[in-house]
C-alpha cells in the first residue's frame, strides 16, 4: 500500500484518504479492494516518518476532511521503491520465461 500511497500523492495535489482509496483501487495493485482502514494506517505511518503531512480541509460542502501531500523525503522513498518495483517485475518476468520454457519441454534459459 505504501508505495502507492506515495505515488498517487506524487501525481497528484493534496488529496483526501478517501480520494486515495479509489485511486489505488484503479491500479489493480491487488485481486482485491483495497481495505480503507490500511490505506488511513499507511498514510499515519508516513506522516510520522515525515514522507507525508496532513492538514484539515475545510472546502467544499461536508465536515472538514484531512488532506495529504507528499515531502521531499516521502519523494526519495518513492524513489527507492520503484527501483524495488523494478526489480520484483524483472524477476517476475524471468519467472514466467522459465515457466513457459519448462512447460514447453524446454530447458529454462538459465540452463542453456
């Protein structure tokens, strides 16, 4: 959840948790809703480790809403779990590879 947490506030300005929750939901991350209550614990942890800050929002019609943005550091964390991203989705690839070749009666490319 947290990185894309992260991301959607990167790509976004300061937005709501509720904002965020459907966000994620479109970026098919998992098979499954994402749970609200995690998303508001994530953006909680962030804040105290100082990659997000919140302030309340007092716009629009409603009661006041509590908004999130993205900080220099919460941009560098970001940072550091694309590269991470990066290299689950390499891996993941290369296991595909392997899958096919196998179930193709193939040697796997790393046993050529």
């Amino acid at each position: 959840m947290e990185p894309a947490a992260l991301f959607l506030l990167a790509t976004r300005r300061a937005t709501h948790g509720y904002d965020i929750i459907a966000r994620a939901n479109e970026l098919y991350l998992t098979d499954s809703a994402i749970d609200a209550a995690a998303v508001y614990r994530t953006l909680r942890d962030l804040e105290d480790q100082g990659c997000v800050r919140s302030a309340w929002s007092t716009e629009g019609a409603g009661p006041a809403r509590r908004v999130y943005e993205i900080t220099d550091p919460g941009r560098q964390r970001l940072a550091a779990w694309v590269t991470v991203i990066e290299r689950r989705a390499a891996n993941m690839q290369q296991f595909v590879q392997q899958y096919r070749a196998s179930s193709a009666g193939e040697a796997p490319p790393d046993a050529r």
